[in-house]
C-alpha cells in the first residue's frame, strides 16, 4: 500500500522483477513514463506508478527498444544506483 502522498487510486497491473511493472493511476499525471530501471526502482515503483496515468518500469537486463517504441512514453527515465554507473557508458536506447 503507498501512503504519505496522493496515490490517485493507482493499480499494479503488471508485476515482475526481472522484466516489467506497471501501473495505472486515475487523475495523475496524464502523460506516460517509461523507467529503464535497476533493482533500487523497486523501493520508489509504487510512488512513480501513482504519479501517472501510465507507468511503466523495464529492468535493464530485459529491455529492448522496441518494448519501449511499443509502450510510447513521453518521458523516458534511465535509473541506475551508483554501483550501475559503469553501465551508463555501454548503455544505448536502441
């Protein structure tokens, strides 16, 4: 359960930890995100879930572009841990 901010009645409407979460949420933020993602997204999924109409969180090691031409986000979000900052130089979006 997320507290402590508006959740707008956010839903997980898909939930793996290797490959996608995603969320819907009524009344949030109308436009689409997209989160490549390291594990650490796992402590701030619910949060972002409810903060947009659509959210979707890819895991890095199941990422493809074209999961991410498919989805059509507005915002696109690559999140690493500092530990992952090595990865940012061989990361490519397609």
């Amino acid at each position: 359960m997320v507290t402590g901010f508006n959740a707008h009645n956010s839903e997980c409407t898909e939930s793996d930890f290797f490959n996608m979460w995603s969320y819907r949420a009524t009344n949030a933020d109308p436009r689409t995100i997209y989160v490549i993602r390291d594990s650490f997204s796992s402590h701030m999924a619910g949060y972002i879930g409810s903060q947009f109409n659509h959210t979707y969180l890819r895991h890095l090691g199941s990422y493809t572009y074209e999961d991410l031409e498919n989805c059509n986000p507005d915002i696109v979000v690559y999140e690493c841990v500092e530990r992952g900052v090595d990865w940012l130089g061989s990361f490519s979006i397609k």
